[in-house]
C-alpha cells in the first residue's frame, strides 16, 4: 500500500525527463515517453511521470511511469499468443529494452462503450448528430456510456507532442497509402481480440474496459508486432463495474481508474486543449497517482512497490 508520505516525497523527484549523458541518442519523444536508440535491433522506451490530456503534456504524476511501465509489461506476457510484442527485458520500473521495429502510421482506438469527453470522442460526435465515426455507422436511439452492440476499431493519425491525433477512417487509410489494405485489416482484427482478452481481464478485476488504444509496428522482418503500451490506464479507460449501470441510470458519469480523473479536472478550470494548461496542484497529482496505483494493484493482483531510484543508472548498468 503506497504511503501519504511517499506520494509527498515522490512530488518532487517526478521523472519528467531523462539524461544519460550522450551515452544514448535520443530517438524520438513522445507525450509520455523518450525512446532511445541501443544499436540497429535496440531501442529504450523510458516511460516519464508526464501526463497528457486532450493531446497536450499538462504536467506530471507521482509514479505515473511505473506504473504503466509495470501494467504493460504485465500484459505483453499475457497477450503473446495474439502476436508478437517488442518487449525484451526490464532494467528499471519505469523503463524497457524493447525490439526495434517500424512504427505505422496511425493509432487504432478500440471502443466498447459510447463514451468519452474529447471533442473528437465518439460520444461527442454522436451527440452532435453524427452517424458515422471513423466509417462506422451508428444506429439511433444509443445514449451516453451505452455498452455498444459490438467494439468498433477506430484509427487515429499521430500527432507530434503539441499537436491533435485526427480522426480517419479505413478507407481513407488505404487510399492515403499511410497501411495496405491487408495489413489494416490484419490490425483490425487483432486489436479486437486484444480488446476483448483485456475486458475479459478487468472483468475479473471487476472493471469495465470501456477503450483502449493500440500501437502496431513492424519488426525487421516484416512481422506485425505490437509496440509502445498496452491496456494502461493512460491508453485506456477503465470504470467500476459494480455501480456502473446505476450512476449511468442516474446520469451520473462512471467511476473510472484512469487519467479522465485528471482530464476532468482540467476541464473544470476551462482546458480543454487550447492555450495555456493550468497547473495541476499537488492535492491533485497524489490522488491521480493514488488511482493509478489501485488499478496496477486491481489488474495485476500484486502490490505496487515503488522506485526512487533514477532510471538511467540502471538502464547503462543492463547496457554495459
């Protein structure tokens, strides 16, 4: 069980960014995320404290990084059978060694529910009378976090840090050239079945797996691999299933264990992606970094045990 104290302590040594001192080339830079090149087959994901809403880095959470570091790697175990993931060993809680693959060009959001609160978010388009999202089309008569009739693949483009993911959809995917038709299709299918191996687990942990968002490259053979992060509560949203239909019945948004904590919050001080963040305060940051904790501990069955060590020792030591 994480400790007032340690939450307090950690405020101040949050992972924003790491140096390792030229000893590593820095390879790309995620919202969350540095990447770092080993050698030609090689890379170092360091998964930071920052957290990102409405696609723009608003500040960081004590032991974010490890915490989505630890469920990730948890579930990459778990999902092997389904395809390959990049996962090659782990020299620090909040970092991986990881096979070096090519990166497509899109994202692939899996939703099971009408949610979301994003101005590009499928409940927000629906409400706007849109019914068609992403190539699908919506039938009338579905209300807000509505469990829908079957999990909808709906890709994104990546957008650098800064910058919004945009809405696409398979055909017009195909027709920028930006995936072949077959390999789309291939990810389609796969990430439905990792959608569903990931909500048969939250059930289990008696939560809803509402949606999630996946990362597919290819490796140096060609192989379709799973890449970046699986099912964490940055990449997914996960509610409470015991009082779900009952807050919804009420109107009422679902308990979550996720970062709509945080994203909420900003939205009440009026951010919603534009302008300048608002700080996030320390009351704040403890009790995002409280439910991240319940959820590795919810989903994993294992007590979190948190690092206060830096990152960079331990990855050069894995490295020398």
């Amino acid at each position: 069980m994480i400790t007032q104290a340690d939450l307090e302590r950690s405020l101040d040594h949050a992972v924003h960014s790491v140096d390792f001192q030229g000893r590593l080339t820095r390879h790309h830079s995620g919202k969350v995320r540095d990447i770092f090149v080993v050698d030609d087959h090689r890379l170092v994901f360091v998964t930071s404290d920052r957290i990102s809403v409405f696609d723009r880095v608003v500040g960081t959470v004590p032991f974010k990084g490890q915490v989505l570091s630890g469920i990730s790697n948890w579930w990459m175990e778990r999902v092997a059978d389904l395809l390959p993931h990049h996962l090659l060993s782990v020299p620090h809680a909040s970092c991986v060694i990881a096979k070096r693959c090519r990166p497509l060009p899109v994202e692939v959001i899996v939703r099971g529910y009408l949610t979301g609160n994003s101005s590009t978010s499928i409940w927000t388009a629906y409400a706007n009378g849109l019914r068609t999202y992403c190539g699908h089309h919506l039938p009338e008569g579905l209300t807000r976090h509505q469990l829908l009739p079957e999990p909808l693949v709906t890709p994104t483009t990546k957008g650098d840090v800064g910058a919004h993911d945009e809405l696409i959809s398979r055909e017009e995917i195909v027709a920028q050239g930006l995936v072949p038709a077959d390999l789309y299709d291939r990810i389609s299918e796969v990430a439905v079945a990792l959608y569903r191996r990931g909500a048969e687990q939250a059930a289990r942990s008696g939560l809803l797996l509402a949606d999630t968002k996946y990362e597919f490259g290819l490796d140096e053979k060609g192989v379709l691999t799973l890449i970046d992060e699986i099912h964490t509560p940055d990449s997914s949203r996960y509610w409470f299933a015991a009082d779900y239909e009952a807050r919804v019945a009420a109107g009422q948004e679902p308990r979550g264990l996720d970062k709509d904590y945080v994203r909420n919050y900003m939205k009440s001080q009026g951010f919603t992606g534009d302008g300048e963040p608002p700080a996030l305060p320390a009351g704040i940051r403890m009790e995002a970094a409280r439910r991240y904790i319940e959820l590795y501990e919810l989903l994993t069955g294992a007590g979190f045990v948190p690092d206060f060590s830096r990152p960079e020792e331990a990855v050069l030591a894995r490295l020398d």
